[in-house]
C-alpha cells in the first residue's frame, strides 16, 4: 500500500499524540514560536519534533527547553544581539518598501553592485562561520541526547542532492545539523559534516511532513507548520537574479503543496509575504503563528483522544 493511502486510512482512527513537523522560512519562522505558545497553553505537547532550516533551529531549541516562553525570549535577545546583526542580511532584500532619498538608492545600488559581483564570482554572499555561531547560540553545545523532546533534522547533502535526516543515532552535535539545516545555497557556504557537505533541508523539504510521517507510529498524527513564501502578485522581477528568485519561490509553493498530504492537521500563519531575510518584527510574526494555532485547536483536539 503506497504511503499516502495508509495516512489517508489511518487518518479515520483517533491519535493519541503527535510529530510536530516545522517548515523553512526564514524570518517567517517566528511564527513557529507562537504555534509552540499556543500548544503548550493548550497542554499539547509533541511526541517529537522534524524541523527544516529555521523550523530546525526553533524546533531544537523548544525540544532542548519544551517553555515556549522562555525559548521567545532567548530568540528575541539573539535576534537583537550583534553576533545576528553581524550576518548581515539586510544585502539580500529584493522588494519591499525603499528608501527613496538619493543616498538611500545610491546606498542599495552599491549593495546590489557588490552582490552581483559576488554572485558572480564566489558560491556565497554571507560568512557559513557567523551562521555556526549564531545557531549555537540559540541551541547551545546540546547533543541530540540532550533533548527532552525527540528531535529530527533534515538536511541536503551537496552535490548528490540526496535529503538526509540527522538524529539521536547520528553522531553529531545538534548545533552542527542545525547549521547544516540552514545553510542556504548561493547564501552560505554547504557545512562539512564528517567529510559530507551539506545545505538547507528546505531545498529537499521545504515543509517535511512526508519526514515526520516516516518517524510517526501508528498511534500519532502529524501536525506541520507551512510558513512559506507566497509571490506578490504585483511583484515583478527587474533582473536575471530576480527572475531567479522568482522561479525558486514558485518550484517551492508547489513543493509545499505536495508536503501538505502528509499533514493530519495543517497550520499556515499569515507569513507568506514577509521576506525570508526580516527579523525585525519578531513579535508580529509570533502573533501570526498564535492566531492561525488558536484555529486550528479545535480540529486538532477533535483527532487526539484527549
């Protein structure tokens, strides 16, 4: 029997737990904090996390400290650090509002110029090292073991393209797959893991439902989280690399979708058109994950035994 066929049949039976699948984002991710806020005010706790690229990142910090509060707060006080504000992405925006004075687009010329020119002529625009560093600091030096939650994270290993997924069984520090899990193409540089390289597992998994359904028993659904980006429809790219960008978010929309089959209960905060690189409104978005929880509770209690 093909595996959607035995979720769509296991789907008429009652759970009595959970497997939390957290989706890559970006800065959408936030949103993801307020969906674990929301779960635990509702004593609903998963059974196990599988988190992709950001998703792996919050969903290790909350199965290494299962307190929503206190995991927002650590996020926030990192958010605002200047180890993340050393990363720089603010060269990466492509739309949104602008500054229109004559020094603000003489300044975002010159940035473009410069990540052209990069783009052009190296495998990455921002430092894998500063990366490293900050996933340590939201997770600390924790191994696997060290989880109170079971904790899952996917990875693409480069260039094969295969989709891996890192565990308690793996070896490897947390934070190292972590870092792996979030290491963009084209933005980082692949992270070396016992002589593998590896890149984000949202290029493989942008929302790794299909992966929490593999590590599911019989007894839990899965419960995932989408806070993928949605083109604006009137956006329109001005440049090759815009186009690019454009082509990237579209194969992924429809990556998403497909992962959403897997899903028993889908929860999809009104993220999709915040840029994957703004950080600067954490609480907003953390909001965004709390509101579209509080939706979903009712469904959600109604295919648990609770």
């Amino acid at each position: 029997m093909h595996l959607l066929e035995r979720i769509f049949e296991a789907r008429q039976r009652k759970k009595s737990g959970f497997v939390l699948a957290l989706g890559g984002g970006g800065g959408r991710g936030l949103a993801h904090l307020g969906v674990l806020d929301i779960l635990e005010q509702q004593h609903l706790k998963p059974d196990a996390i599988v988190g992709s690229s950001i998703g792996a990142m919050f969903g290790a910090m909350y199965a290494i400290t299962p307190d929503a509060g206190t995991v927002i707060r650590r996020a926030e006080e990192i958010l605002a650090s200047k180890l993340f504000a050393s990363l720089d992405l603010s060269m990466l925006e492509t739309n949104g509002a602008q500054d229109q004075s004559w020094l603000g687009r003489m300044s975002s010329a010159a940035k473009q110029a410069l990540l052209y020119t990069r783009a052009a002529t190296e495998r990455s625009v921002a430092d894998i090292d500063i990366l490293t560093d900050i996933v340590f600091s939201f997770c600390g030096g924790e191994s696997f073991e060290d989880a109170k939650i079971p904790v899952y994270v996917t990875a693409v290993s480069f260039p094969s393209g295969e989709c891996h997924i890192f565990s308690a069984s793996s070896g490897v520090k947390l934070p190292c797959a972590v870092a792996a899990s979030m290491a963009i193409p084209g933005v980082f540089e692949p992270l070396n893991i016992d002589g593998v390289q590896y890149v984000d597992g949202g290029v493989a998994s942008d929302l790794p439902a299909k992966e929490a359904q593999m590590v599911a028993n019989a007894e839990q659904l899965v419960l995932a989280v989408n806070v993928g980006a949605r083109p604006g429809e009137d956006v329109e790219p001005s440049n090759v690399y815009g186009m690019r960008d454009w082509s990237a978010q579209i194969q992924a929309l429809y990556l998403r979708k497909y992962n959403k089959a897997f899903a028993d209960v889908l929860i999809e905060p009104l993220v999709g058109f915040t840029q994957w690189q703004d950080f600067s409104n954490p609480e907003q978005e953390i909001e965004k994950g709390r509101q579209a929880t509080l939706e979903k509770i009712p469904e959600l209690i109604e295919k648990l035994n609770v």
